[in-house]
C-alpha cells in the first residue's frame, strides 16, 4: 500500500495552536495568578499539543510519526532534568554543609547596598564566563547573592535580573559555553571569529545593563535593612560553622567546570561535597536534621540524604514558632527544597516539549517561519527576521537549542545568498535565542532559574535588562548597517552541516546553560 503524502499546513491553520496556547496561558495568569505554573500552565500545554495533534492528522501525519515527534523533543531536554534534579540536591547539601549561608554572612559583611546591583550582575557575568554556565552560576553564586541581596532590601525580582543579566552574558561570550558553540557550528563560521563578532553587539547591550543596575543601586541606597542584615547573619552565626575554608567545595566545583568537565558529573561532584563538608563542619545540623542523637553515622546519612530529594531548613519548627512573621521569612533564606522541589519545574518541562514536537512533527512551526522569510527583502529586516524567530521558537519549541539549531538551519542559505557573512547569523542566533530563552516561563531555561532562585518569571523578567536589550541591539545594528560583514553572494556553503539530532544530541552531552 502506497503512504499518502502529506499536506501543507496553511500559515493561519498553523498559527491555531499558538494562538490557543497564549490565550490559555493568559486566561490562566488572570484566573491562579502566581501559581499558573503549578498545574494549570501544563495543562494549556497539553491542550494545545492536542490542537496541534489534531491538526497533523488533517494533514495526515500518524500518531506513531507524531509520538516521535514528542519522544525526540522531550529526549532532547533529559540532560536539562537531569541537572534540575542535580541543582535541587546541590542546594539541599549545600545550605546543610553551611556552603551558601557562608557566602551569604561574608557577602552580606563586604557589598554595600548603593553598589549590590552592579556586583551581583558582574560577578555573575565574570563566574559564567569562567564556567562557560549559566545554570551552575545561577544554581550556585547566584543563590546566595539573591538572599544578600533581598537582606539588604532590594526586590527579589530586581536581584534576580541582575544575577540572570550577568549569567547570560558570561555564557554567551565563554568560549567554553555550549551555545555558544552550537551557534557557529549552524551558521558555519568558527568559534574565535563567532564571539569576537559577538562583542560589537553583546559588550554595549552589558555596559547599558551594568549603567542600569548602578543608577537603581545608587537610587536605592536607603532600602537597605541593617535589622535584617544582621538578624539573618545572627541566624547564620548561631545554626553553622562559618569559615572560609567552606569556599572550597564551590571551589572545586567551578574548577571542574573550567576544566571543561560536563555540568552533570560537575554538579554531582559538588552534591557529594557538601555532604562530606556537612558532616565534617555541622555536627549539630545533622543531628537536629536527622532527629537521631547517639549514632552520628546514621545521623550523617540520613541528613545528607535527606538534604539532597527533601525539603530541609537550618531552623526548627519549635524556633519557628518564636519568630514574628518578618523574622520567618528572613529565616526562610536557610531553606532547601531539594530535588523533590524541582518536580513542578520537571513537569513544566515535560508538558512544554510535548508541544514543541508536535508543532515540529507535522510541520507547523516551519511553515510559520517560512512563511515570515518569504516578506524578507533587507539585511536588517532578514536580521529582524531571525531574531523573531528564535524568540518565536523561545516561545513554541521552548527549548533554546531548538530557538538556535532550527533557525540557524532555516537561514544559513538565506545570508549567504544575500551576501551576509555567517558571522551575522551566528551573532544573531546568540543575541536572540540564547538570552530570551530565560525570559519565557515554559521554556526549559525560564522555568529551571525561576525554580532555582525562588522568584517567578513574571517577577525577574523585566529586570533582566542584558537580556531584554540584546535582541533589540542587534536588530538596530542591522537596519543601521553598522558591522554587517558582507561577502561575495551565491557561495556555495561547503560547511558540513549535520542533522538537528546529532547537533542537539551534541548540545545536550555539555548542557549547562
């Protein structure tokens, strides 16, 4: 029996899953509010990948080629879950060895209010780029430096712009950084003429940020809380063991990845020494943690395991009791969720990637962006163009590899046959689609640090000022003409180009940001 071929979406048939999608998530924001992600934004997920499914059979797609479809997509960001669940236990065992409140009680003794902003962002830029991650960045100093700084006064959403600013350009400009490796590879330029050509548009989008965060640093001078900087390093004085001697295990862990050791092995390395740094440097933690007094090896188990797949706080129930409401969330900075805290985020995840590989199986997503190329007539407006789409793919696919590979490989022939160097499509592909990824409560990369750092998307987005201004900066260099490297138009792309698979399977054994 011949196999009926498959029909073409038209452009408005292909847009009623999307359209379906936000107006659920947006009925969802107006009805939960802020706990939209905690079941009712999946749910939307799911109902569009329904629409979707739907709409392949129309176009006679089997269900067998659209599981595939869901099953490649969701394969795609395993590397992705297996780190949130790293990141979980790495905090549980981290505040059970005293590592974070460390770095918070000497954070909260050097940084003055008028400059946190600024450090927080370039610290966290300066470790990402060390790193080549921004999740580990985030999972680690980033943490601490949101409980210095909401101690201090500022907003927790403002904090987290700032952490996420500098995480997401030290990753974007680190040789070591898988995305930016991936962008160059689809565009087909090198990775040394990739990230110099990155800097014309990458190193003012961060002064701007870096302007930004010391004016509302100066500005808010007076919203530091000295009775909450020292109540909370009270806490931290009177539940654990500080010494810098804890810096080591953070340490090693930052070594490693500069050592270019996959993120996965890294951060299990580091969930191991925080257990061990707990055992050896908080005795009295473990016991309470555990509830067992007289045998400390099985003390030191429980609470280590305890603090690596549970819930775990530096302060009793009974003290609890005895705190005023505003000493109670000061005292919530000394708490861990652990991987069972990253459950919410994991099926998040699950839900997003069903979607995207629908809307990618029966061709949906393709047909949108082919149809947005086909209206493309300048330089800027095909730079325009590929930056929509990432974020379009930010959106859809909620994956920003996908945001990086599909239209890397949609428009690599384009440049060239308008004579555009590929350095504008790599430096394009970054601009757009690495950085917005955090910006989209569904995508992989937005719902992981909304769940590492406590603070919603909704909350963090709109100070995540490096992210907000990059695409903009690179559509402005393009219309403006400014450093749009051209070459001979019509050559022939003798770059090997390799399946989106392999380049995501690629992607995926270094995932770390």
């Amino acid at each position: 029996m011949v196999a009926k071929s498959k029909k073409e979406a038209h452009f408005l048939v292909a847009l009623i899953p999307i359209i379906m999608l936000v107006g659920l998530l947006y009925l969802n924001v107006k009805i939960y509010a802020d706990d939209a992600t905690y079941g009712p934004n999946q749910i939307a997920l799911l109902i569009a990948a329904a629409i979707a499914t739907l709409i392949g059979f129309s176009l006679r797609y089997t269900w067998e080629e659209l599981q595939k479809g869901i099953v490649r997509s969701i394969k795609s960001a395993l590397p992705a879950i297996i780190i949130l669940l790293l990141i979980g236990a790495l905090a549980g065992t981290w505040l059970l060895s005293g590592v974070v409140p460390t770095m918070i009680y000497y954070g909260l003794k050097v940084i003055h209010p008028s400059i946190f902003l600024f450090a927080a962002c370039a610290v966290s830029a300066i470790v990402a780029m060390a790193t080549g991650s921004s999740w580990s960045t985030i999972a680690t100093v980033g943490v601490a430096l949101l409980a210095i700084g909401t101690a201090l006064g500022f907003g927790s959403g403002l904090v987290a712009g700032a952490i996420i600013s500098g995480a997401y350009f030290g990753d974007k400009m680190s040789p070591l950084s898988d995305t930016t490796n991936l962008a160059p590879a689809m565009a087909g330029t090198d990775l040394i003429t990739h990230i110099k050509y990155m800097t014309i548009t990458t190193v003012p989008s961060m002064g701007l940020t870096l302007l930004i965060f010391l004016l509302l640093g100066f500005g808010a001078k007076e919203a530091s809380n000295s009775g909450d900087v020292e109540l909370i390093m009270k806490m931290i004085d009177s539940h654990f063991y500080v010494s810098p001697i804890l810096f080591i295990v953070p340490a090693v862990v930052v070594y490693m990845i500069v050592k270019k050791v996959s993120a996965i092995p890294a951060l299990f390395v580091g969930v191991l020494l925080g257990a061990v740094a707990g055992i050896i440097f908080q005795p009295d933690l473990i016991q309470s943690i555990a509830g067992v007094s007289g045998n400390y090896f099985e003390a030191s188990y429980t609470a280590s395991v305890n603090a690596m797949f549970g819930e775990v706080t530096a302060i009793s129930p009974d003290e609890m009791e005895l705190l005023s409401k505003d000493e109670q969330n000061i005292a919530g900075l000394l708490d861990a969720g652990g991987m069972a805290g990253m459950m919410n985020t994991i099926w998040l995840i699950i839900c997003a990637m069903c979607f995207g590989g629908v809307m990618e199986a029966c061709g949906l997503l393709q047909k949108i962006t082919k149809t947005i190329v086909s209206v493309v007539k300048s330089a800027g407006s095909l730079i325009a163009t590929t930056a929509g789409t990432c974020i379009f793919f930010n959106l859809t696919a909620s994956d920003q590899y996908l945001a990086i590979v599909v239209p890397g490989r949609m428009y690599a022939d384009t440049y060239r046959e308008r004579g555009l160097a590929p350095e504008n499509l790599s430096r394009t592909l970054e601009d757009s689609g690495t950085v917005t990824s955090v910006l989209v409560p569904w995508n992989t990369c937005g719902a992981a640090q909304s769940t590492v750092l406590g603070v919603a998307t909704g909350e963090y987005f709109m100070y995540c000022f490096f992210n907000l201004i990059s695409p903009v900066m690179t559509v402005i260099f393009g219309y403006a003409n400014i450093k749009i490297r051209r070459i001979e138009p019509n050559l022939k792309n003798d770059v090997e180009v390799k399946s989106n698979d392999e380049l995501l399977d690629g992607a995926s054994s270094n995932e770390d940001n």
